[in-house]
C-alpha cells in the first residue's frame, strides 16, 4: 500500500514545537493525530508481513487509518490558511504568538 503524505514529520513536528512554545494547542494536536494516523497504518502493514496474520483485517485498518489521515490533512491545510501561518517555515503568525503572550 503506497500512501502520499502533504507534511513531513519534520512539518508536523514544527507545528508541534510551535504550539508548544506558543501555548496554541490546537493545531499542534491536529499535528500530532496525523502522526498517530501515521504509526497506526505503519503497524498495520508491519502485521501483514506475519502470515499467521488476517491479512484482510489489516488491510482495511491501514485503509480507514489513512483515510482518516487525509480528513486530518484537509483539517490541517485550512487551519495553516484561516490563521495565516508561514507555509515555507511552518511559523506560528505574530498576531496568534501575540494573542498567546497577552492571555499570560
């Protein structure tokens, strides 16, 4: 099974890190649900290597698993739009950096 992802782990993991220093949860979990999307069809298609195993279960986990993933990337692409992120850096905007610094 061949997938084609829109953002690297490094990608997704500066969303992570931004949204860590910046106390802005959100799209950071967005990030992090399409990294356990990711591990769950990488486990999957490890189980069909097994041949003790159903390989028909594990196929229509890994399925559904990334087609949960691309909902999470569309889900992904339209926050990094509506809030104006930089989509060369991943950068959090100065105007969500500002809303977090002021809530302290």
């Amino acid at each position: 099974m061949s997938v084609t992802h829109r953002f690297t782990n490094d990608q997704l993991e500066k969303v992570i890190d931004e949204g860590m220093i910046y106390m802005c949860a959100c799209p950071a979990q967005v990030a992090q649900s399409i990294r356990s999307l990711r591990d769950l069809q990488s486990y999957q298609l490890s189980c069909l290597t097994d041949p003790g195993n159903d390989a028909t279960v594990h196929q229509e986990i890994a399925k559904a698993a990334y087609a949960a993933e691309c909902i999470m990337e569309d889900c992904m692409d339209k926050i990094l739009e509506i809030e104006k992120w930089d989509r060369a850096t991943l950068t959090m905007p100065a105007h969500l950096r500002q809303r977090q610094a002021d809530g302290i």
